[in-house]
C-alpha cells in the first residue's frame, strides 16, 4: 500500500501579515478619533440641552408662580441656578432630581446644577456688564448647598416676567476642546436658543 502524500497546509507569509497588521493601524487611526470627535460633540450637546432647558424652565417657572425668575451662571465656572428673582411667600422642601437639585413646593421651584467637568460657562455679548454678583441666600433657601452658591461670583441675572418676556441676554458655554455654543434670550418672547459660534474660546 502506498503512503498518502503529505498535505500542505496554507500559511501566512510575514509580508502578509505585516499589510494586515499595517491596514488595520490605518482603520484604527481613522475610526477612533472620529468616534472620540463624536463623543465630544455629544456631550456639548448634551451639555447646552441641559442648559437651555434650565433657561427655559426659568420662564415656565415665572409664568406659572407669577414671580419674576432668574437665571444666574458662574462666569469661568461650571454652576448655575434657577431661583425666585423676588421673594417667596410660601416654605419649600428638597427634592433631588436630574443632573442637579430642584428644591421648591407647588409654585415656587429653585434649582442647582453644574456642567460636567472641563466645561465652563463664558461671559459674553449682552446682558454681562457686570459680573461677579452675589445671590442673597435667602434665595436659595431650601437648596442643600445654599451657604456655598450664595459666595459664589454670579453672572447679571437673566430675569424671566410672569407675561413670558425677559431681558435680552447670551452667554457662551466651552468644552474642554475650546468648541463654543452660544445661547440667546430674546426679551421679548422669552425664547432660549443655542448653536454652535467656534472652535476658539471667547475672548
């Protein structure tokens, strides 16, 4: 009986697997800063809805307690606050919620937030002639840490009527990338809206 012939077996070759090894770098080097660009854009996003959302619920809450409302941020910070702009006529009690602590019973509601780390809020355009004001903490009574927003250095309030209408006012929030979204009230409806300015910080 003759012996089966031996079989030959397919096998890489080094060059092979040298472009293999070498096209695999090249999709690595595209895809995943594309993947970490998109990250990014998201939680900018991410941030200037939330923002823009606390804004517009500064109107509502005015409108719906017949109290003037404000809307403060921390100009080269993180934080920001949504709270009476006049003083209230009924007690509240906490309640934590969201990304940031709403404090407040029926009619009168005051929330704390921050923007997550390494975005900052920028003084810019109108409404920000004067910066560096304080927030009485009888204000933000009710809110955990009250004692420690009533030292902070405030942005002018972004003041909200119970007619809808507020003060003319934007202001700029920046990524840790230096991408800027810029946010508008228009005074006379009360409208907040954002878009994207540049990948430069404001001056």
């Amino acid at each position: 009986m003759c012996p089966k012939p031996a079989i030959r077996r397919g096998g890489y070759t080094l060059i092979e697997l040298l472009l293999a090894v070498a096209l695999l770098a090249v999709l690595v080097g595209i895809t995943v800063p594309s993947a970490l660009r998109l990250y990014a854009d998201s939680q900018l996003s991410e941030a200037a809805e939330l923002v823009r959302q606390q804004v517009a619920g500064a109107r509502i809450r005015a409108i719906d307690s017949g109290l003037i409302y404000q809307f403060r941020y921390e100009p080269d910070g993180r934080r920001f606050i949504v709270c009476p702009f006049e003083r209230e006529t009924e007690p509240s009690n906490d309640a934590a919620t969201g990304t940031g602590v709403t404090t407040g019973v029926g009619k009168f509601t005051k929330f704390a937030g921050e923007l997550p780390d390494g975005f900052r809020f920028i003084a810019c355009c109108i409404g920000t002639t004067t910066t560096g004001q304080q927030v009485a903490e009888e204000f933000l009574d009710g809110l955990p840490n009250a004692g420690d927003l009533a030292s902070v250095a405030w942005s002018p309030p972004i003041t909200f009527a119970p007619d809808g209408t507020a003060v003319d006012a934007a202001f700029e929030v920046e990524d840790p990338r230096k991408y800027v979204m810029r946010f508008e009230v228009r005074g006379l409806t009360g409208a907040v809206k954002f878009y994207f300015v540049s990948t430069e910080a404001a001056p």
